[in-house]
C-alpha cells in the first residue's frame, strides 16, 4: 500500500531544502541523488514519459484500491449472439449505469486504484470463430477506463469469468484448445491495440480466477476437461507467458506497461506452490503478481460464520501473508486483487478487526489490496460508505494520507498493530468455551457443516471453538488419555438446524500427544434420541495432527489406506456413517466415545 514512493512528496521538499541550504551532514550527497532519483521516476510514470518505476515501486503509488464489481462482467453473452447491444448489460446484475461522479466518488473514500472486471465475450460471436470484440463493448470499457484516469487513480483491465470459456483450455479436443488459445490472443491483441498509448497507470492482468482448476470447466465445452493438476500449472504458465509476449509485442507503452499475472486459482497457497511460475518479460522488472483472499470463506463468503478475531484467526492471516511475501523478495510486486467479507446488508461482526489486521500486513509486506465491491460498502448512486467505522480504515489507508511517512515507519507502525490484535485476541478471556486451545494439550470437539451451509462449527482439523455461527453452544472436553469422553453442539438457541453438509469427531493434538490411538463411537444422540450408525467408524488423520472420525464426509468416497480401527478390521467402514439429509431437524448433536490406546 504505502510503501517507498509514499515519501515523494516528503523528499522534494527535502530535497529543495537540502540543495538550498548546503547542508553538510554526512550522506547528504546520496540521499540528495536518492531524492533526485525517485522524483525523476514519479514523475516520469505519471506523466506517461517513460515507464521508470520497478513493480516493488508502483505498488506503493497504487495504494489502496476497489473493484467495480458486478458490472462491466455481467455476464450475457447469449444476448449480445441473439442482437442486443453489449453495453446494455452493465446493469443487469443489479448495478447503476457507471459515471464520472460515481468513480470520482471511490477516490474521494480512500481508493487510489480500480479494476474493471470485463466479460470481452459480451461483444464477441467467438463460436465461428470471429474473435473481434464490438466496438461498443470496447468503447464503454475505455470510457470507463478514462473516468479513473481522470480521477487520478491507477486502472487494472481483466478478463473476468466471461462465462467459463477458459475451460475450452482443458478440453480433450485438441481443436477446442487450439481455438481457446486464438480467442485468448486476439482479445488481448486488440485490447493491446487500443490502449498502448495509455497512461503507465492503465494495467492489463492475465485473467481473474480462471487460471488454475477451471481451465477444466465445462460451461461452455460442454464436458469437463482432462488436465491433471501438474498440466493446469503448465497451461497456466503457457497462457501466462503468451499473455506477457503479446502485450509487448503491441509496442508503444505496452512495450514496458505493467502487467498483472494472475497466480493459481488466485489462491495464495497454491500460488505459493513450487509448481507455479511467473512468466519471462523483456522488459525489467514489470511483472505483478495478482493473488484473492477470502479466507476462512465460511466468514468472508457465507453466512456459516459471523464471528472473527480469534488467535487462529489472526495467526492464519498472517501468516498467509507472511507465505505470499516471497514474490516481493523475487522481485514482484503483489496486488491483491480482490478481498472482502461479503455482505447483501450490514458489515458483519468484526468487519472491522478483519480489514484492519488485513491492511496491516499489506502495509507491512507492501502489497496493493482491491476491495471486491458490487454497491454494498461504497454506495454508488450516492457516493458515499454505508458504514462510518469501514470508512474511516479505507480513508486513513488512502495514499495521501501516508505518503509523507518513510517505508521503515510504515512498516514499523503496522507491525506494532499487528502484534498488539494478535496478543488482545490471545489474552482474552472467551466466554462459554469448555476448553481453550492449546499447543500441549489434545481437545476433542464436533465439526460441523449445515445442510444449507448457514450453521458452521470449528470446521477444519485446527480446533477453534471460536469459529462458529454464533448462538451455538458447544461443549468440548480436554482429551488426557485412555478413557470415555462425550462432546455435543446445542442448537437450540438458533431454533434447530436442518441436515449436515459435514460433520467429523476431531481430536486436536492427538496425533501428537497419542500417536496410533483408535476412537470407537460409543453413542450418538440427535435431539437426546440413539442414533443407529449407517456403517462402522474409522479413525484417521489429514493433517497428521489431529485425530479424526469422520461422521459425514461426502468427499471421501473410499477408507483411506492409513485408516484404523479397535479390532484391525476396517471391512465396512465408512466416511458416512451419520448421514442426516435436509429433512432432519436437529436441536442437539451429542457424541460419546471411547480413546483406545494402541
């Protein structure tokens, strides 16, 4: 976000005062040149003379940005095939006609970048193979594109889902891959074309989330495709660097303009990935990586959860940033493209712990976050933030307001924050959880997944009691050894929930602590009634620390090889054996079981 160029207004003053006064302190000759250095480059990119700024550097004058999402990708390419005009879908995913007023409106709340999302498909007859984009289409993306330019903010140009045409990349049919592969260049050719004489701030990114796993996606093949992991990270690769090689052979700014090159899935972990590659450029030092960050999604993207700001909480966070960190020491500046916690109405509970902890390290790693927005934080009709608290963080974190601090008081300033969230949420005392986690002791608890996916309880083999939608009660037990325990969720207070999408017996620790341990289900009760077992228990482990009996798993259609049990035998096992549909109203889920020592 703020990183080194958030000095240049700081070091022309000094500089003038250093140059008019002959100030004799020693280093005063390099740190004069310094100044001389940066103000040269700053200048030069924003006037469009010459593209001086390395990747690390721009992500500092990028500061921080918004989407305008749910508009120019509304998607409906049928439409525009049966003749309607491709600027008439902008709003037909429930967004205002974007103006002038309403992106002025985004810088003026504290957003110093944009990206436009674009469904180039919208205007394209791609399946007889004529890739020309409709002037129309072209037109309304420049216009919108000049109204952030002439905001003063820095512009990002995506392809954007454009209704799964990337799976054609996937497709067994060698023809549907070569012919994905032309639709890829010439968009990009033409986008290229029409905008190589822009502004050093106008940026081009790769793709959206497309790049990774949906290469294989069947909306538009019709079948999903053959790609293993392995060879959507080599096509991924591939796009990536045609991509790269096409845009500079455009010429005109293009020749040095900063591209944005999206990473796997856009997801950190599995960009982070020694599988994945960043592309070769001819130009130096040019390449961004563009990375999402939703995470957990059952906070950010659904109503499952409606809590943050646990230890794990934040200690996730951070060190997902702390993961992605390793592009900067390569040399790549990182925008994260999108991030939010979605909402249709009010910010959810601590919103605002969420964003702040995540800001923080942007500043701290110096990456350039992009609000996802489609009108529910920033109001577009009335260009305004609809809540007081979200808008002061996005305000004090605009570039303006720190551009006068250095890079090291930034950083410094960020990481006392971030410390200081870590160990409150550490100290606090959390009230109505049986047992807290702990690094030495092994704590046994019900995972739990709604049928509708509404209701989530400390889902994942890291025990969280406080990752859970609230109102549910739960009650945990501290796992010493050999013995009986019995653990339950009480839902009562949320009036019953419906089914199960998961649900497991986890014991945190106990790979560690018990090793070879085997867990036998002496009982379940649903709504204080004996539950029969559809098939035997199992116990297992995923991560090689936490013990676990899966209760429904509908993603573990086999026993694993590694499975065990009491008496050895693992003949009719199961990953089901509580299969509880939609119809089933639950109050109380109570498990008791037996921790056998080997």
């Amino acid at each position: 976000m703020k990183k080194t160029f958030k000095k240049f207004t700081a070091l022309l003053c000094t500089a003038a005062l250093m140059l008019c006064a002959g100030c004799s302190k020693e280093g005063t000759a390099d740190s004069t040149a310094e100044v001389q250095n940066i103000a040269n480059a700053a200048n030069s990119a924003a006037e469009g003379e010459g593209n001086n700024l390395t990747s690390l550097e721009v992500i500092g004058l990028m500061g921080n940005g918004i989407n305008l999402g749910n508009t120019l990708e509304a998607y409906n390419h049928q439409g525009y095939v049966g003749g309607a005009a491709p600027t008439n879908f902008e709003t037909s995913w429930g967004q205002p006609k974007t103006t002038p007023e309403i992106i002025q409106g985004m810088k003026d709340a504290g957003f110093d970048t944009l990206r436009i999302p674009v469904a180039w498909t919208n205007g394209m007859n791609f399946e007889s193979g004529d890739y020309t984009i409709d002037e129309r289409l072209m037109a309304r993306v420049e216009e919108v594109v000049n109204y952030a330019l002439d905001a003063d903010m820095y512009v990002i140009i995506n392809d954007h889902w454009d209704g799964g045409w990337w799976g054609m990349f996937g497709s067994a049919d060698m023809e549907v891959r070569e012919k994905g592969m032309e639709l890829y260049k010439s968009m990009w050719n033409q986008i290229g074309e029409r905008f190589k004489d822009y502004s050093y701030k106008v940026i081009f990114e790769s793709a959206n989330e497309e790049l990774g796993d949906r290469l294989n996606d069947k909306e538009i093949t019709g079948s999903k495709g053959i790609l293993t992991q392995d060879e959507c990270y080599e096509k991924l690769y591939e796009i990536n660097s045609e991509f790269v090689k096409l845009i500079r052979s455009t010429g005109g700014k293009n020749a040095d303009r900063f591209l944005l090159i999206a990473g796997y899935n856009t997801d950190i972990t599995m960009t982070c990935d020694d599988r994945y590659k960043m592309p070769e450029d001819t130009a130096k030092d040019k390449l961004l990586l563009s990375v999402h960050y939703y995470t957990p999604w059952d906070y950010c993207g659904s109503d499952a959860l409606n809590h943050w700001g646990s230890p794990d909480d934040y200690k996730e966070q951070n060190e997902l940033m702390e993961m992605l960190s390793k592009f900067n020491e390569q040399g790549y500046g990182v925008v994260i493209g999108e991030y939010a916690v979605l909402t249709d109405g009010a910010p959810k509970p601590d919103t605002d712990k969420f964003y702040s902890n995540f800001l923080d390290n942007c500043d701290y790693y110096d990456f350039c976050p992009v609000l996802w927005d489609c009108n529910s934080l920033y109001k577009r009709l009335t260009q305004t933030m609809a809540d007081e608290t979200l808008a002061g963080i996005f305000s004090d974190r605009r570039y303006a307001n720190e551009k006068d601090m250095t890079t090291e008081e930034i950083k410094s300033s960020a990481k006392e924050r971030i410390d200081a969230a870590y160990k409150k949420a550490s100290d606090d005392i959390i009230e109505g959880i049986s047992v807290l986690p702990s690094d030495d002791k092994a704590a046994a608890w019900i995972m739990f997944q709604s049928a509708d996916w509404t209701v989530a309880y400390s889902v994942g083999d890291r025990y969280d009691p406080t990752n859970m939608t609230a109102g549910i009660k739960a009650t945990n037990v501290e796992v010493t050894g050999e013995g009986t325990y019995t653990v339950s969720l009480d839902f009562t207070d949320l009036g019953g929930v419906y089914g199960t999408a998961f649900s497991a017996l986890g014991i945190y620790n106990g790979e560690a602590l018990f090793p070879d341990y085997t867990i036998s289900i002496d009982s379940i009760l649903v709504n204080d009634e004996p539950y029969t077992l559809a098939a035997k228990e199992y116990t297992a482990s995923d991560d090689g620390n936490c013990t676990r009996v899966n209760l429904y798993n509908q993603w573990v259609p086999s026993v694993p090889e590694e499975a065990r049990t009491v008496d050895g035998d693992t003949t009719g096992c199961s990953a089901q054996i509580m299969p509880l549909d939609s119809s089933t109203r639950i109050d109380t889920l109570t498990v008791t079981f037996t921790y056998n020592a080997p």
